[in-house]
C-alpha cells in the first residue's frame, strides 16, 4: 500500500463490538485478569499498554517502514526514553545546530548519568567522520530546527555502523511523508507527533519507531512502562486522527512554504532565507536525493538585527506569534527571545512555521511585516 493509503488506514481495523469506523478511545487504566493475572484480551493496565496506543504506534510504525513503534508523553519523553537508556560510559553525537530541548537534556541531565555528548555540524561528514571514536549513538535532525540544516542519512548511517554506533534521526520536521530515515539506514526514528501527527495545535506527544523490535525496543519499552512517560488514550486518538490527513496537509504546507521562501529570497530587508527546496541552500543537493518535498517550515535573517525581526514579528497579523509548529495555521517567532538567558539563536532570526492558509494571504502579511522594518 502507498503512504497515502497507509495514513488512512494502518491502526484503523474497524471496532470489532460495533463495527465503528472511527475507533474507540479506551479510557480505562485497568483490564479484567484471570485468577493468576492471566491477561484476557491481552492488556492489564494502562502504563503498560492501551488499544488506542496501539492503533497509533502501528500507524507509526507502518508510516515509517518500521518493525514497531513506541508513543510517549510528549516528543522530549520519547527523546529521554531513548538517550537514557544508553549505559554509563556512552559517548553521543548531537548536531550543532538542534532543537533546544535535546541541547538541555545534552548538558544538563545526561552527564549526570554518564552520558557523554559532544556536538559536531552534522552537513559537514569529514566533521562527523573525525568526532566518531568510541561513540554509541549518532543523534541527527534533518532538516534541523532552527537553521534546515541537511543532513545526509544514508552516509551518516555508514559511518556509524562501522564505528559500531546506533544512528537516531529526529524526523518531526520532514515527517514520514516526506522522509523515511529507516529505509536510508537510520535505526531508530524519533518523532516530537506534537507537530505535524497531530497537526491541530492542540495534542502534545512523540514517538519512536524501530527498525527492528530487538534489544534496544525491548530496554526502551521497559523504561517507558516504568516511568510512566505514556501518552494518554484520548491523546493517542486525536494523533491518530492527525495521521490521516498527514499526507494532504504536508502537500499544502509544502507547497505554501516554497512559495514564501522564494518571496522572501528576493526581499532586500532579508539577507539569507534557511530552506532547503531553495537550489542555493548548501543542502539543497542531498535533501532533493533524500526527501519527497522539502517542507513548511524555514527561517530568515533579517539584515536590520533585532530590531527588524521584532518589528516584523509584532506587525504580522496572520502568522501569530507563538512558538510549536506543524499546525493549520502560521506561526512566526523570534527564536532568541525563547531561548533564555543563553540563546544559541542569532538576533536576527525569525523561524516560520507555514500553514494552512491562502498564500496570497500569508505573502501579503509577509510584505507587511517587511514595511514594518
Ligand atoms: N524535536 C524537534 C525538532 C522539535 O521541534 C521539538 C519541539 O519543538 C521536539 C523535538 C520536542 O517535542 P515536544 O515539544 O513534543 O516535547
């Protein structure tokens, strides 16, 4: 079956009670058990599993060419799920440029158990190739967030395979409509379903998908069920949901956002446009040998600094200024602002979520945040 196809229907077998073909939510935490605990309909209590997970992770997994899937709390729970199940003593690869989270957890948490992270600029493999000694697992993100840096899976998975390391790709940007890090060599994919899986702004999860249900899913999944990181039933569901209109959202979130990165490019107020569906973009060649479509989201610098990103920022009225992304409607924010204290962002940069909209609504907003520069 194709992904489109797949999208609508993995995880969906109608109700058998009812035959229902929306499924149900089950909400319960506890399952009837036989007198010695024997499991009945093959679930015993919520943390340990729940049907409406299921359904979702074999939508994940049959989304991703995966062998299982694994759904958490929240993107960072599936992320911490897997780095620390690493032992002590584990040296990990993070990308330069990543999302902020895996950053804290890199230096703030992960030392504490033994981990040790070191990060390198993943577009430059001959950087990679030198920082790879005695490493367990190889953490990527392409196209990453904030800058859609592109990496190149399939050579990455190379170079940690014969370094005897594990290559983790965090896929939220691209989801698997557009990329299938599995099937370029990667062992584990990690989704924030936050994003683009729920796509409405309003369900928070992650996931991990497995290339094969062995050792590594086995640990992982036993951490999961001891701590506690689930994903609740009715979050499952409305991912779920998300799931299938994944593909036809991606085709619109694509096509709006090349549109706008080719406007902004041409736009003196900018001085550089971040997407990699741009030919001048440095990854431009590998993203086109490894993704479908080269997705919606994109950031700017603006040549007046800080001053004009915030001015154009406060003066956009359709792109709303919050943090997230993959939702319907357009985001717009100021990355250094939410960064803290420290921000690894530069001033001038503006990262966009691109919606669902009418372009022509969203390129006039754009031109007026311009003027407002
Ligand atoms: N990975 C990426 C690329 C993200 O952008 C985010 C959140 O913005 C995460 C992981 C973390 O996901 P969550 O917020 O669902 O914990």
């Amino acid at each position: 079956m194709r992904l489109e196809t797949l999208a609508i229907h993995a995880g969906g077998e109608p109700d058998a009670e009812t035959g229902a073909l929306s499924p149900p939510i089950h909400l319960a935490t506890t399952f009837r058990h036989g007198p010695a605990a024997e499991r009945v309909a093959g679930y015993e209590y919520q943390r340990e599993g729940d049907p409406t997970n299921d359904r979702l992770r074999a939508a994940i997994a049959a989304l991703e060419g995966a062998a299982t899937a694994l759904t958490f709390a929240s993107g960072m729970a599936a992320m911490s799920a897997l780095l620390e199940s690493l032992p002590p003593g584990a040296r990990v690869l993070i990308p330069s440029d990543c999302y902020t989270g895996l950053r804290m957890l890199a230096s703030g948490f992960l030392p504490d158990r033994g981990v040790r992270v070191d990060s390198v600029d993943m577009s430059d493999l001959g950087a990679v190739r030198s920082a790879c000694d005695g490493v367990a697992l190889i953490w990527a993100e392409t196209p990453s967030n904030p800058l859609l840096q592109v990496t190149d899976i399939r050579a990455l998975a190379e170079l940690a395979h014969a370094h005897g390391a594990l290559l983790a790709c965090d896929n939220t940007f691209a989801t698997p409509v557009l990329q299938q890090p599995l099937a370029l060599g990667a062992d584990v994919v990690m989704h924030s379903t936050t994003k683009y899986f729920g796509g409405h702004s309003d369900v928070l999860g992650g996931a991990l998908a497995f290339r094969d249900a062995g050792d590594l899913h086995a640990r992982v999944a036993r951490r999961l069920h001891v701590t506690g990181a689930n994903l609740a039933p009715f979050s499952a569901w409305l991912t779920l949901r998300g799931c299938r209109s994944l593909p036809a959202r991606m085709a619109l979130h694509c096509s709006n956002a090349r549109r706008i990165a080719v406007f902004l490019d041409d736009q003196p107020e900018i001085a550089r446009v971040n997407y990699p569906g741009l030919p001048s973009h440095p990854g431009h060649a590998t993203a086109t040998a490894q993704m479908r479509d080269f997705g919606g989201m994109l950031s700017i610098h603006l040549r007046g600094g800080r001053e004009a990103a915030l001015a154009m920022t406060g003066a956009l009225k359709v792109f709303s200024n919050a943090t997230s992304l993959g939702g319907c409607e357009s985001l717009v924010e100021h990355r250094a602002s939410v960064e803290g204290a420290e921000p690894t962002s530069s001033q001038d940069l503006l990262r966009i979520s691109v919606g669902l909209e009418h372009i022509d609504d969203l390129l006039e907003d754009l031109a007026g945040g311009l003027r407002a520069t």
